[in-house]
C-alpha cells in the first residue's frame, strides 16, 4: 500500500533536510549565535573592495607598489 513508502521517505527527507538546518544549531553551540548571512566582517568587506579596485580583482593581493602615489 502507499503507506509503505513513509519509511523511505522520511530517511530520504532526513538526507535532504539535515544539510540546511545543520549549520544553524552548530553555529548556536559552537559561536552562541546562529549564522550570518555573509562570511564576512565589515572590515574585511572594505578590504576586499580595496583590493577589487587596485588589482581589479578580489584574490589577487598585490603590496604596496599597487597603490599610487598621490603626487
């Protein structure tokens, strides 16, 4: 019958749901709060957008000599 389905069901459910909700609570007992919508501070945001204007590029990181002189 139909109802023989439920166990299958709920193990797949469980598979597919479990990967969403997981990072909540772990981030609630490991940080004491639930996780940001962003991976990123505001300090490292300005200093990305730093390096995506220099470089043009966000993971290139250039040192100094990428910046110019304001002369």
């Amino acid at each position: 019958m139909w109802y023989e389905i439920i166990p299958t069901l709920s193990v797949f459910a469980t598979f597919i749901f479990l990967p969403c909700y997981t990072p909540y609570f772990v981030g609630r007992l490991i940080r004491g709060k639930p996780p940001r919508r962003t991976a990123m501070e505001p300090e490292d945001r300005k200093l990305t957008m730093r390096d995506q204007r220099l470089t043009g590029h966000i993971y290139k990181v250039q040192g100094l000599d990428s910046i110019p002189d304001l002369k």
